[in-house]
C-alpha cells in the first residue's frame, strides 16, 4: 500500500508528529552534558530521520532500525526517556514495514 506524505493538500501528521519528536530528542540530547559514549551515532540517526523526514515519507524498515540505533546509543538515560519515547510512538504510527 502506498502512503503520501501530503493529505489532501496538508502533511501526513504522522511525518509531523515524527519531525517534532525528534526535533525535541535533539534539542534534549544536546544540552544533555554528560558523557555518553554513542552520542554521535545518536546524533547522526537523528539527523538521518529528519533527512528522510523532508525528502518525503520515509521508509517504515529504515525508521525502525534508526529508532534502535538511537534507542542504542542513548541507553537509559533518564533524562532523555521521555523524548526517547515521544520518537517510539511517532515511529509506531506509521505501522510495520511492508513484508
């Protein structure tokens, strides 16, 4: 099935949901000061996702395995769960991977 980014004349608010909540996990993963090893790869999955996010809609495989790098690279940092999870949830709107 074949899904567009546009909907009658407006964005899908699947892509915008997604582009906000990682728009947010970036904002929060920055000024998050503490070491974290994986901190670039989280940063350059991110990037990715918005990338993907504004060429069109994205591919629903290439979202997951980009949400589990972040979730990777993250770890379980408390302080960026929630913007973590707010991401997972945009990333689940779009349903699983064609087969």
């Amino acid at each position: 099935m074949e899904r567009r980014a546009v909907v009658h004349g407006q964005e899908d608010p699947r892509v915008v949901a997604l582009h906000r909540a990682v728009t947010r996990l970036r904002r929060e993963l920055a000024g998050y000061r503490a070491h974290l090893t994986d901190r670039g790869i989280a940063e350059d999955e991110l990037a990715a996702v918005d990338a993907m996010l504004r060429a069109g809609e994205p591919d629903v495989a290439r979202l997951r395995h980009s949400l589990l790098l972040i979730a990777g690279a993250i770890g379980s940092v408390s302080a960026l769960s929630e913007a973590l999870g707010e991401v997972r949830n945009a990333v689940e709107l779009f349903g699983r991977p064609a087969r």
